[in-house]
C-alpha cells in the first residue's frame, strides 16, 4: 500500500468542486474549493498568503 498523507485521499469522491468568487482585497477572480457565503471574505491564492497567521 503506498503512503497517503491525511487529508489527500479522496478516495471515490473524484475531484473536488470548484466554485468562482472574487478576491476581498485584489478583486481578481479565483476559484475555491467551497460554496463562498454572502458577507464573508474570500481571498485568492496571492491574498490568502498575507493574511494566514504565521506558524510557530
């Protein structure tokens, strides 16, 4: 059996679905992996990176 890192098999569920948002602070369009919800930001790959907490 080959080595599966928690999280990243997804088994017989197939690719995930992808839904178009647009970025909170660049306004650039980006797809995201879930249903983006009215008054909640959602950021692209560029602006997620500035406002990820930093790890220790």
């Amino acid at each position: 059996m080959a080595f599966q890192r928690r999280g990243f098999d997804r088994g017989d569920r197939g690719p995930k679905e992808m839904h178009k948002a647009v970025c909170s602070d660049c306004g650039k369009e980006c797809d995201v992996p879930f249903k983006p919800t009215e008054g909640r930001e959602v950021w692209c790959r560029d602006c997620f990176s500035k406002h990820r907490k930093p790890r220790f």
